[in-house]
C-alpha cells in the first residue's frame, strides 16, 4: 500500500477559553497500515498538539464515546479505518449535544435525561426474590429485547436525525429504540397507554419523520426502522383504545 | 413543571394529527392514481373519456368526490406543514445538516416540502380552471391543455406523483414491517410509469383535435 499524508481537518474550539473563536484546524500526518482514527487522533495529540480534545476508552466499538462528524457523517472514531476515507478527512463534534471542546460532546447528560423521562427501568409490583431461580423467557423474544438492548449510547443516531437537530426535546431513535425495549418486555408491568403519555407525542415517535438516518448510521447496525415502527404502530393503537 | 406546557400537553391530540395526516395523505394518494386513469381514459379516445366523466358526474361522484379532495388536501397540507423547518434558525439547521450528511431520505423530506407546496399552488389553479369550465369533456379539456395549460399540468403531474410516491415510501417506512430497501425499486418504478402514462395522455390531449 502506497502510504499517503493525510490532511485532517478538525473543529477546534474550548468553552473554557470563549475569546478564542471556533474553528477549523489543519493537520498532517502519515497514514500507517491498518490506522484507525482512534491511532491517527492519538498520534496528532502526542506528536503535534496536546491540547487536542476527543474521547476515547474501549477502542473496540463498545463503550459509544468516540461518536464523531467524520466527514459529514456520525460515527465511532475507533471503528473507522482511515483506509476507508479519503486524503482529507474532516471532523467535528456531534451536534445536539453539549460540547465539551474540540470532539468531546458530553453525551452523558443528554442520555440520563432521556432514561430519567421514559423511567427506563422494569416497572414491577413483584418482590424480588434473590434466592428464587429466574423466571424462564422464550427464546425469541429474549433475542428480540436483546436486539434493541444493543443500543451503545454513542449518540451517532441523534446526531444524524435532523428532526432531534432542529427540536432539543426530541427523544430520537435511541429513546425510542429503548423504550421498544421495555413494550415488548413481559416483565415490564406499564400499560402501551401509561408508555403513550410520554411517547405518543411530537416529542416522541409522532415526532419523527422517518428520515431514516438513523437506520443508516447506526454504528452497531440495530434494526432502528423496524424499532421505530414497532413503538409507532403500538403507540397509535394504545392512542386509540386507551389501553 | 411548567404549566402552559403541562395544561396544553396532550399525547392524544399529537398522535391524533399525525393519524390525520396519515389518512389524508393515503386517501390524496389514492385519489391521485384514480384521477390519473380517469384521464388517461383519453388515449381510448374521447368518447371513452366523456362517458367516464359522465358517469362520475351522474352517480354525484364528482360532487362528493371534489370537494373531499379540496378538503383533504388543505388539511394534509397543515398537518404536514407542522413538521416543516418554517423558522430561520431550524431551516438553517436543516440544510446544514443536509449538506453535511449527504443523505439521501434526507434531501427526500426536502423534496417532499418542495414538491407538497408546488402541488399546493398548481393543483389550485388546475381546480379553478377544471371548475370555470364545468362539466368535464373531452373537447373542452383538450381545448385548455392546447392553449397553454400543458406545462403547468405536465408540472403538477410530475411535483404530485413524486409527492405522493414519497409520501407512500414515508408511510411504508414509518409504519410498516418490511424493510425499505425491498420496496424502494418499485415505487420508483411505479412512479416513472404513472408519469409516463399522464405525459401520454397529456400529448393525446394536446393533439386532439377540437372542433370550435
């Protein structure tokens, strides 16, 4: 492989240091084999810059905090191989969500909100009994819980989806991928209607337009279009029966 | 707690608009096609197309039928209009957004905008016209799509069937099972034979001749 100089493009700007205005950096570097933008981002932090903010912890496409604007589109600095993008390659912070400076977004906060709203937890009368045997599942539907249960929170979905763009309080694929989670749960003792109250409205799933970025970005590939349309139709229902 | 918000929340009424525009949409669209055949009826000449017309003007299916659309198509226009980046900032944000991603069921809801307001507009003035001249006959339609209504119908034939088969592809991808790569190549499909098949009959119409 012929080794290139990459030219990196990267959105610079410090809360902490508001005089100095956002902008645009530029670096150079040479590509090695096999580079992912979790090495090229390290190396231009020790070799040429350390005040370079991003996030990284497991580098395996795990733990969602390497979400980024690469070129244009979300998606985890950790997983893409510079091999796969072009001589010049752009990034900037995820939008929707608080910047921490440079590439760092604080998505934390964002995602405590949301579980806090849709109280993403089972919600039981059942007094748990730590020396029963668990209670038995059926196979498919413990895969399909699973399935949504995937979700990393790196936040890829919300940046791409134009709708959670333009309105803060849209819950966006990952919610609604979440809250999927707990209709199809057994265990979960909350009606579809007492689910409706919170998610059958413009900030919830009536509220997206099926842009399907999501769908298209999605980083550890979770079935959002079927995801979305499952809580759609379950939400139109409950909204007309009442149950 | 904020208490306009807490007194104005109602899921129901959300939901409920959005199931409008659902029914709206799906009822404009079957409209659409069944208008398009009705017209096509001319390519089996215009007596074909005068006993259709006759036979809907008869049955008071066109009495009904009209202004139903007229209706349904003012309210799909503001349920859907609700969703649309209408301030500075939001459009703003959506081209940006637009442009960064490179997306392209994101430049569609553009699309879908652009062409919703273009039928909007045109299908008014093709009301009007279709209305001034009351009833629908062959002569008389021919007579109006050669004295300078082609490009305007060839227009709102093409912005209409593209909305509609966007607004189908919407629908099908927010509501149904099946995922939208199996079903993209048929709606295009669909949508180029529609168009062809109203371009036809619109150069039948323009060659017709009328007997003044």
């Amino acid at each position: 492989m012929a080794e290139r100089l990459l030219t990196f493009s990267i959105f610079r700007y410090n809360p902490a240091t508001p005089e100095i205005p956002p902008r645009m950096q530029e670096f150079q570097l040479d590509e090695t084999p096999n580079m992912t933008l979790f090495i090229a981002l390290n190396r231009l932090r020790e070799e040429q810059d350390p005040s370079l903010m991003f996030d990284f912890v497991c580098r395996a496409a795990v733990c969602g905090s390497c979400g980024m604007l690469i070129n244009g589109r979300p998606g985890l600095a950790c997983k893409t191989l510079t091999q796969d993008l072009p001589d010049r390659i752009t990034l900037m912070p995820l939008p929707v969500f608080k910047l921490v400076g440079d590439l760092s977004v604080d998505t934390g906060v964002w995602f405590r909100q949301l579980n806090e709203n849709l109280e993403a937890w089972i919600h039981t009368d059942k007094e748990f009994d730590p020396r029963s045997p668990e209670e038995r599942m059926d196979n498919t539907l413990a895969q399909e819980i699973y399935e949504a249960e995937r979700c990393i929170e790196c936040g890829s979905c919300i940046a791409a989806c134009a709708t959670a763009n333009m309105r803060a309080d849209f819950l966006g694929a990952a919610g609604l991928n979440r809250i999927a989670r707990f209709l199809i749960d057994p265990r979960d003792e909350r009606s579809p209607y007492q689910i409706f109250e919170v998610v059958g409205t413009d900030e919830g799933v009536f509220g997206c337009i099926g842009l399907m970025a999501c769908d298209d970005i999605c980083p550890v590939e979770i079935p959002l279009q079927q995801q979305l349309a499952l809580v759609r139709r379950k939400m139109a229902w409950a909204g007309l029966t009442g149950k | 707690m904020y208490l306009q918000k807490t007194l104005a929340k109602s899921p129901r009424w959300e939901a409920g608009t959005e199931l409008v525009e659902l029914i709206t949409g799906l009822f404009l669209l079957g409209f659409l096609q069944f208008h398009l055949f009705a017209v096509s009826s001319i390519i089996l000449g215009q007596e074909t197309f005068n006993r259709d017309s006759q036979f809907l003007d008869e049955y008071y299916i066109s009495y009904i039928g009209i202004p139903l659309v007229i209706l349904a198509i003012l309210v799909h226009g503001l349920a859907a209009m609700r969703k649309a980046p209408w301030r500075v900032e939001e459009m703003r944000i959506f081209l940006q957004h637009s442009r960064r991603l490179q997306h392209l069921d994101t430049w569609a809801w553009l699309a879908q905008i652009l062409t919703g307001l273009g039928v909007l507009v045109l299908s008014a003035i093709h009301i009007w016209s279709t209305l001034s001249t009351w009833p629908i006959e062959a002569a008389k339609s021919a007579l109006r799509v050669q004295s300078g209504h082609f490009s305007l119908l060839l227009a709102l034939l093409l912005l209409a069937e593209i909305h509609a088969m966007l607004g189908l592809y919407r629908i099908l991808v927010k509501w149904s099972w099946v995922h939208r790569q199996r079903f993209t190549k048929y709606l295009v499909y669909a949508t180029l034979g529609l168009v062809a098949l109203g371009f036809v009959a619109l150069v039948v119409f323009y060659f017709t001749s009328v007997k003044v």
